[in-house]
C-alpha cells in the first residue's frame, strides 16, 4: 500500500470509520423497531427514541442494556 501513498493505520483507521458510519443508522433503526414493541408509557417511548436517535451509537447500545419496557424475573433467575 505504501507505493500508493495510503499506510496500513491510515486504511485502519478508516474501514474503523466507515463500519461506525454503516453501524449507527443499522442500530439506531433496529432499536426504533424494538421499542416499538415493548409496552412503554407514550412519554418514556418517546424519550428513549430521542436518546437513540440524539445520542449516537450509545443511545441504542444503552436501549439494549437498560431493555426498558420488560418485566424483572422474580427470584433472581
């Protein structure tokens, strides 16, 4: 790659950038669509769609971790 004047860190680096690019608007729709499904007051849906969709990438990475919206299991299992 050297002769064309492009170094490994840099394409690194870049394919890094594209997959970011390619993998929040994929992620974002993806929890738009899950929480659609769960059974929310309007106000808390409507806040966690702005959080995923103002925040980037964390905003649905955080929807998936605090899964809002489901029932806790009784007896810690």
């Amino acid at each position: 790659m050297e002769p064309l004047g492009i170094s490994w860190g840099y394409l690194l680096v870049m394919i890094f950038n594209f997959s970011l690019l390619l993998g929040w608007p994929l992620l974002a729709i993806l929890a738009i669509l899950q929480l659609r499904q769960r059974e929310l007051p309007e106000v808390a849906r409507a806040v966690w769609a702005a959080i995923i969709l103002v925040v980037p990438l964390f905003g649905a990475i955080a929807f998936w971790l605090v899964q809002p919206g489901k029932e806790m299991q009784k007896g810690g299992t």
